[in-house]
C-alpha cells in the first residue's frame, strides 16, 4: 500500500525548495526569544516551517497547505494554525523534523549539534572516501548519513534510529535528496548487520531520563550511549573504516575529560587509533544546575574519528 504521508512530505519539500526556502535551526533559547518576539509583518515560509509560529488560514497557497496537511503536519491552536512539521536546510540539502517545542517522547530533532556534526563528517571525507558503506546510526532525520551520501555518490547508506518516526522524515528528506537508502529501525547496532567502511554517530549525550529518545544518554553523565556506540561499532569497521563520533563530553570538576579516557582506553584496546578535539568548549549550560551535574564543570561538544588499521 502506497505511502500517502511519505509522498505528500516529499511533495512538501519540493514546494518549499522550489520557493528558494533556507532556514537554519538555533538553539531552543533563540526560538523561545522569537516567539515571545511575536511576528512584525505577515507570516513568511520561514516563520511557518523554521521558527514554528502559528499563522491564519490562507497564509499558505493551496499546493502547501493541501501537502502540509496529507503530510500530518498541519495543527489548528487558539492562535491559528501551526506547522507539525520545521525544515532546515543543512549544506544544499533540506530536512524535515520535529517542530518546536521537541518535548514528544518521539520527536525528531535537528539544531545546532548537527551542524557541528556535519563539520565534522566533512573534515572527516577531504582525507578520503569510505571504503565501503556508510551506517548513520541513531540517525534522527538523516543528516549525518544524507549529508556523506551527497559528498560520495555511489556509496551504500544505511539509516538506523529506533524512532519509526524518525525513519519516516528521514525517508522523505532521502528522496527528496535523490538518495536511496537502507533504513533499518533498531536500537544501536542491534538488527544492522554487515561491516562499514564508515559509522557516523551523533548519539543522544544528556543525563538523566526525559523520556525523550534523542536526548537521554545514559550514565557517565549522559556519556555512557557514546561510549557503547564507539566500543561496539569498532568491531563493525572493515579494514581501514572510521568511526566518526559527534557527542558532548562533561568535563569534570578541575578539568577532567573522564569520557575521553575511557574512550582511548577502549580505543587501544581494539588496536585502533584515535584523533579527539574539542569542537565548542561549553554547550548546554542551563543543564549544570541540575542535580546530575553537580560535580561537573562544563559540558564540552566533542568530535572523534576512530581508524581501524587497514
């Protein structure tokens, strides 16, 4: 039976490209500023599908708002109607996920740990080009296997998320990137078989439960999901494959960068080889007030590439 949904996102993103749409998501901080800014004029595309804010009937034409709603992505609220669904554009390509507020136990998130990721998967491919496929694993809507895919046409990709409703975005930004792909809904590398010449990871890193898919990581204050994920997807590296891990990493009280010593003791102990950097020094600082913080002193977003000798 035919994808209606799928089809009609498809179709939604092709509008909206068509129409010369950009966006680039910030931080939930900068949107709430936004919204308690309020509108100055008459809604634009960006408004509606980047910033999430409601707008009046009519505002879209009828080839968008007849494939926003086949779409499931049109809600009406006291203040008018409202976009279920935001896209951003990262690089060339457009990405349809979740619309702010990212609160639903399933939602789709996209911001600005993916444009940190994708800076550094390109980083990454200017020394080479995968020698065999790529697995974007825990892959929310596809930005880090979609965005390899784009830089090595002819590669398998392989996206993986837990989240059906994540691989459901994810497959629409697929065909619309012109891209086919494997999706596999598993959680880790659990139901993804075979070997890659490259593993992309940008791994839930928050502390706590949530209840929130792509957000909760486990212990070592939220660093337990990226270390698992390195450690086992080591084993899933063909000769001369790398891992690229986007994470953040919570740098103790005095300095110390715990998950990066386990990482390189797990690391050395494949026979691997590690290059790890710093990408931001402190990223979500309203998280150290909270109580599984206390003995942490910033949360750093950190990339690493893992080398399996060939």
């Amino acid at each position: 039976m035919p994808d209606n949904r799928h089809d009609a996102r498809v179709r939604l993103l092709s509008l909206v490209g068509a129409r010369g749409y950009r966006f680039v998501t910030p931080t939930n901080g900068t949107i709430r500023r936004m919204h308690r800014r309020g509108l100055p004029g008459a809604p634009t595309l960006r408004d509606i599908f980047g910033w999430s804010l409601p707008f009046g009937e009519g505002v879209l034409d009828d080839d968008l708002a007849a494939a926003l709603e086949a779409a499931g992505g049109l809600e009406l609220t006291a203040d008018g109607f409202r976009s279920r669904l935001r896209i951003s554009t990262v690089g060339e390509l457009l990405f349809l996920h979740s619309a702010y507020p990212t609160d639903a136990a399933d939602a789709v998130f996209l911001g600005p740990d993916s444009y940190r990721f994708v800076v550094l998967i390109e980083a990454a491919l200017k020394d080479r080009r995968p020698e065999g496929p790529i697995l974007d694993l825990g892959a929310g809507a596809g930005v880090g296997g979609l965005f390899a895919g784009a830089r090595c046409p002819g590669s398998a990709v392989t996206l993986s998320d837990p989240n059906p409703a994540a691989l459901a975005l994810a497959a629409a930004n697929a065909a619309h990137a012109g891209q086919a792909v494997r999706l596999c809904e598993a959680s880790g590398y659990d139901g993804v078989g075979g070997d890659f010449g490259l593993i992309l990871a940008n791994p839930p890193f928050i502390a706590g439960e949530s209840g929130r898919i792509y957000r909760d990581g486990g212990d070592l204050h939220g660093a337990r999901l990226s270390l698992d994920w390195a450690s086992e997807g080591m084993a899933r590296l063909r000769p001369g494959g790398r891992l690229v891990l986007y994470t953040g990493s919570p740098i103790l009280l005095g300095g110390e960068d715990q998950f990066r010593r386990l990482l390189a003791d797990a690391v050395e102990s494949e026979g691997c080889t590690l290059a790890y950097r710093e990408l931001d020094p402190d990223i979500f600082p309203s998280e150290l007030g909270r109580a599984a913080y206390q003995d942490v002193e910033r949360i750093a977003a950190v990339g690493a590439v893992i080398t399996r000798p060939a």
